[in-house]
C-alpha cells in the first residue's frame, strides 16, 4: 500500500511540478470527506433500522430493497425544501451556524490515523488539535440559537454549550491519561504504545477503565445524544437550536451531529482500544479492526438511545461536575502513582 503511495507521488510531482502538493492533498481529502460523508447517510439508517428491531418495529423498509436507499431519498428531500430565514434573525450568522456546526467535525480527521503510517497530517500535536477542533462544534450551536431570534432555539443554544463545556472537561482529563500511558500526543504513536505481545490486554482500556468509561458517556453528551439531548429536548423546547432551520441548513447540523458521533468512535477505538491493532496476536493488524471497534462504540450511542429516559437537566449537570470531572481527577493521580512502580506494563 506504502510503495503504491510513494509511486503515484513520484509520477504526480513528475507531471505537474510545484502544482502537485495542493493537488495531492485535496485529492487525500476527499478520499477522507466522502468516505465519511456516506458513513453518516449510512448512520441515520442503521439508527432506524437497530432501535426499530429493539422496538420490535421494521424500522424503514419501502424505499430501495430492505430501505437501503432511504438515506438518499431523506439527502434529496432536504436538498429540495426551501431555506425559510425568519424575518427578525441575523440573515449572514443563521446560514453561517450550520457550517460552523460541520467544519470542526470533519477538520478534525486531519490528524486521525488510518493505519500505520495513513494519516493525512502526521503532526505530534495530534492530540491537542483534536481537543480545540472538538470544542469548536459548540460554536455553531451558540451562534445557531442566537441567530434565530427564536427564545426556543436560544434556550436550546444554552443549554446545549453548558452541557458541552461540563463534559469537554471530563474528555480532556481522559485524554491527559492517555498522554501519560502513550507519552505522546501523536495519535499513530498511541496506537503502536499500545502494540504487544498479549493482544487486547496491551490496550491501554485496562489500564484506564474508569477514563474509558468516562470517554464514551461524555462522548455521547457531548454529542447532544440521547438521554442528553436537552438541547433538543423535543418535548420540552420543541427542537432546541435547529427549530428555525429547514432544508439543507437543517441538514447540515444533522450532518454534524453524526460526523461527531463517528468522530469521537475513531477516537475512542484509536485511544483505548488498540485502534488497527488485532486483539489477539497471531491475527494480523489491519483498518478493518479499527472499523470494526468503531462499529461497535456508535451501536453503543444507538443501543443507549433505544434504551435510556432523558435526563433532567441538573441531572445532567450533577453527572458531568460531580461525578465525572473527581473521577477523572482521581484517576489522573492513580495513573501518575501507578506509572512510578514496576507493575506498570503497558
């Protein structure tokens, strides 16, 4: 796969000289964002048809054989409606959200690797990158829920970025433990940390079980995933931030929300689960592998949904400052004892 890689950019700087570069790297970054793209349309359908089974329901079954095609049916009515902008909203920062929604999600996959050494951006700040792409979601849901001029929509807004800040809190402190296991903040060194002789139980998810756990539920808060979706608690606040929008602006924060949840899986499987690393050690390592762990965090987000009531928001609240954020901290030092004695090894 490397030497194919190495040849085509050999042929490619041949051919178009200084050009090559921007040409290069757009072409890698579609081959990221359309993957990704098709992941998402994909998502919202394995959502209906899991919670439907779970619900002893069919879920969508009529367009396309076994539904299949639903997703682009869904795609093409949204691209079809008209984009309503309500007369009282701010007209350029209400078609400006839900962009700020989407771009941090998929900028984020800049520094995430796919296998050894598949990476479009092999920075050592990988990690950090990642935690300011992730915060910048927010952004777009804040200024969403303003532009709206909608007391819904802002109500929905605010909730939505205390909900995000309380857990992006409780994210960092587990990827400060990483970074202590890895010593590194290169996403792909994190993964080859993890590599040894015993398989899955080199993967640093022993180690920092509570920060695994941690990860994953504030994962799915942050989200705006249910049971926390107080932003859009439907039967509260109607549709919380996005209750102004229609058409494709309304897709795109649908989009968002699902890059997101693909995102933080990735992230997870990469950090805790060995990312493309085999979990026993006579298989060989592979994508598939990193696919199949992040497969099986977003059945998690989708089998939570099918299964768990909405929290109430000081619940909510109560979860992420009082419960969360000490056990991180606590689990910060036990880490930072552990590794000062012969009995850690990983």
């Amino acid at each position: 796969m490397m030497e194919l890689l190495q040849t085509l950019e050999t042929a490619g700087q041949n051919l178009l000289g200084v050009a090559w570069l921007p040409v290069w790297t757009l072409v890698k970054i579609m081959c990221i964002i359309m993957p990704i793209m098709g992941a998402v349309a994909y998502l919202t359908l394995a959502e209906r048809k899991i919670i439907g089974w779970m619900q002893i329901r069919i879920g969508p079954n009529r367009v396309g054989y076994f539904g299949l095609l639903q997703p682009l049916a869904d795609g093409l009515k949204l691209f079809t409606k008209e984009i309503i902008i309500p007369t009282g909203s701010s007209k350029f920062l209400f078609v400006f959200a839900p962009i700020m929604a989407l771009a941090p999600a998929l900028a984020a996959w800049a520094v995430m690797p796919f296998a050894d050494g598949v990476v479009l951006a092999n920075v050592n700040a990988g990690l950090l990158y990642l935690l300011a792409m992730t915060s910048m979601g927010v952004y777009g849901i804040i200024i969403a829920g303003w532009a709206s001029n909608s007391k819904y929509a802002f109500l929905g807004a605010v909730r939505s970025a205390a909900q995000i800040v309380s857990y992006e809190l409780a994210m960092g402190f587990a990827l400060v433990t990483v970074l202590m296991a890895s010593q590194s903040m290169n996403l792909g060194d994190i993964v080859n940390g993890q590599k040894g002789s015993m398989g899955m139980l080199n993967w640093y998810w022993i180690p920092l079980f509570p920060m695994f756990l941690v990860y994953v539920i504030s994962g799915v808060a942050e989200t705006n995933r249910a049971p926390f979706d107080m932003a859009e608690g439907e039967s509260e606040i109607v549709a919380g931030f996005h209750v102004e929008y229609s058409g494709m602006a309304f897709a795109l924060f649908f989009l968002a929300e699902y890059a997101n949840m693909i995102l933080i899986a990735f992230l997870t499987s990469i950090m805790f689960l060995g990312g493309w690393l085999s979990p026993l050690p006579f298989l060989p390592d592979g994508f598939i592998w990193l696919l199949a762990k992040a497969s099986f965090i977003l059945f998690l987000f989708l089998w939570f949904r099918a299964t768990f009531p909405r929290y109430r928001y000081d619940q909510l609240m109560r979860l992420g400052w009082k419960v969360f954020i000490p056990i991180t901290i606590i689990w910060v030092i036990v880490v930072a004892a552990w590794m000062q004695t012969p009995l850690w090894v990983w």
